[in-house]
C-alpha cells in the first residue's frame, strides 16, 4: 500500500520522541523544535526510543491525520548521527525506511592521499 504518495516534502525527526504524544503534542515539535508548519501538507515521522515504532503526522486539507506502525521484531534504522534536528527525506526512501532500509547510507569520505 502506498499510503503516501506525492507529497510535498517528508521530515523526519532527529530525536526520539514521548510516544504517549499524539497530533496535537507532534504538531507543536514540528512548530517549535522544527520549525516547519504542520499544516503544509509534508509528512513528519518521529520514532520511539526503542526505534520500533513510527508515527507520521501529516495535514491532508481536511484535518490531522496519525499514521502508526509498529514493528514485531527488528527496529527501523534511525538516523541518529544527524547534526541537526531533522532531515528531509525523498518519498522514495520513507518507503525505503518502512521497508528496514538505512536511508543515510554511506557517507562521504575525503582523504588527503592515496599513499596508504
């Protein structure tokens, strides 16, 4: 199924989240540590601490709407070693995350030599 599908931007963010929150707790994380308005139609995704749970807030012109997904056995790759507090991710790789893909990849190195 895919849920979410031309959507102008998908967010995720850094940190883990209270999972007790529900739409109107994210929406003000979005707001006030994000800096993003909640009512743009993008997606924001928040995980749990034990990184087996995901909620996806999103505005769909007719109200808040609450995605939940938990996971029975393994645990998302959760971009933790962000230096900021959220990351903007193409919709391709959210479907990359539900599906227990590491969406950061490998990062970039840089020498100064090739002589080993």
């Amino acid at each position: 199924m895919k849920m979410f599908s031309s959507v102008p931007a998908v967010f995720l963010y850094r940190d883990f989240v209270d999972f007790r929150k529900s739409i109107n707790g994210l929406a003000t994380i979005v707001e006030q540590q994000m800096e993003r308005s909640p009512l743009s139609g993008s997606v924001f995704v928040f995980c749990n601490k034990g990184r087996d749970k995901l909620k996806v807030l999103y505005w769909d012109n007719t109200g808040f709407a609450l995605w939940y997904k938990r996971l029975e056995k393994d645990k998302f790759k959760w971009p933790t070693t962000l230096n900021r507090q959220s990351m903007n991710l193409p919709e391709q790789q959210l479907h990359w995350l539900f599906d227990g893909f590491d969406v950061l990849g490998h990062q970039a190195i840089s020498y100064q030599s090739v002589a080993l």
